[in-house]
C-alpha cells in the first residue's frame, strides 16, 4: 500500500494519505492528476532504517508539519521546542546534545541544565 504526503508552497507536510496500490512509485502522476505537490513516503523508515528490513526511503514517514528536504530527499520532523538540539544528517532526527539514558526508565529533556531528568 502506497503512502503520500500532501506539501504546501513551502515544503511542509499538510496531510499524509494512503494511496491506491497502483500508485505506488508514481508521485508525478498523482500530482499531475490532482494539481498538487506529493511525495511518496514509506511507513516502515524511521531515521533511515526500514523496520522489517527492507530499504529504507525518504529517512523517515511523513507526518504532518514535517518539511520534505529536496537536498536530502527526505522528510524532517519539526525542530523541538529545544536549541541545543541539531539535526543528525544520517537520520535526519532532531537529538539533544547528550543520549537519553537507555535504562528503560522515563527522562524529559532539561535546556536549562542540558540534561536529561527522570520523570516520576
């Protein structure tokens, strides 16, 4: 099943919708067909990896707010609310200056301390 995501004038995703199979790989003609600007996205990538192993496209599904990237053919999410946080241009993910822990426990970000904090 194909996925698309619908862009404005400014490259920024305003809806992502499921596609007919047969459009699968044929953004132009469902552009030429609607008189608006899509680009196919795949559900399975997320920060360039396929999750079921497949190639990945376009770094990561669309969603809406996310801006379509013509240099890096790919769909970067909405910077957080953060200004340390700088775009990883492998994944093209938003990540904070320091990984969050790993320790399957809850963190939130704090700017302020640039850490991150446990949440209880």
């Amino acid at each position: 099943m194909a996925h698309f995501a619908k862009l404005d004038e400014n490259n920024v995703v305003v809806l992502v919708t499921v596609g007919r199979d047969e459009d699968n790989g044929k953004e132009a003609e469902l552009t030429a067909r609607t008189g608006d600007v899509y680009k196919q996205t795949s559900y399975n990538t997320r920060g360039g990896v396929h999750t079921l192993g497949g190639t990945p496209y376009r770094k990561n599904y669309a969603g809406i707010g996310y801006t379509y990237d013509s240099q890096r053919d790919a769909f970067i999410p909405p910077k957080p609310a953060y200004p340390s946080w700088v775009l990883n241009e492998s994944s093209c993910l938003w990540e904070a200056p320091i990984p969050m822990p790993t320790d399957d426990k809850r963190y939130e970000w704090n700017e302020a301390n640039q850490s991150w904090d446990e949440i209880a």
